[in-house]
C-alpha cells in the first residue's frame, strides 16, 4: 500500500462558500493540496470556560508528506482562529491514488 497526508481545518460559518472556493483554489493553485473538500458541520467544543455548540466549515485536504509541512504553515498564518485546529494524519491509499496526489502537489 502507499500513503498520503489528510489535513482537517475548521473555519467560521460566517466565510462565505466564495471564500471557502477561493481558499480551496490557492491551496490547489499552490500546489500544497492536490483535493480540498468542503463541507458544513456543527461542532460542540469548551471555550474559555463555556460550552459552545455552532456551526462551521470543515476542509478535508488530501496531499503528500513532502507537502504536508508548507500546507500547514499555510493553514496557520491565514487562519481567523485564535487555536485553529488542524489535525493530519497519515492515511494508507492505492498505489495510483497516491501517485496522482504526489502528480498533483508537483513531486
């Protein structure tokens, strides 16, 4: 089996699906994802001190692992979050899956 990068990130609702697009697009655009999908979700998470329950935005990225540190770096200067949460992990995938992923990010 081969592998490649799962990056997950929250944004705020309250970005618009322009906004998301245009995010999703740099990342591509950059070569630091080879696929972003979007979607909206509601997380219930403790902060400073409240339990808090609202809606948000998740970006599930897909890229390799020679990519995965310039991606969050990214992630972490643009992000509106105080905390951000930005979670990878190493996934097992199709040899020809993670070749078009490593194609994608420009390996």
């Amino acid at each position: 089996m081969a592998s490649i990068v799962v990056v997950s990130t929250t944004l705020p609702i309250e970005w618009t699906l322009q906004q998301i697009t245009e995010l999703k697009t740099n990342l591509i655009s950059q070569q630091l994802a080879a696929c972003v999908q979007s979607t909206k979700i509601n997380s219930t998470y403790s902060w400073q001190g409240e339990i808090v329950s609202e809606d948000e935005w998740r970006l599930t990225i897909k890229t390799s692992q020679n990519r995965q540190e310039s991606l969050i770096s990214t992630l972490v200067e643009s992000h509106p979050y105080d905390v951000p949460q930005i979670v990878h992990r190493l996934e097992e995938t199709s040899p020809e899956y993670s070749d078009w992923v490593k194609q994608q990010v420009g390996e």
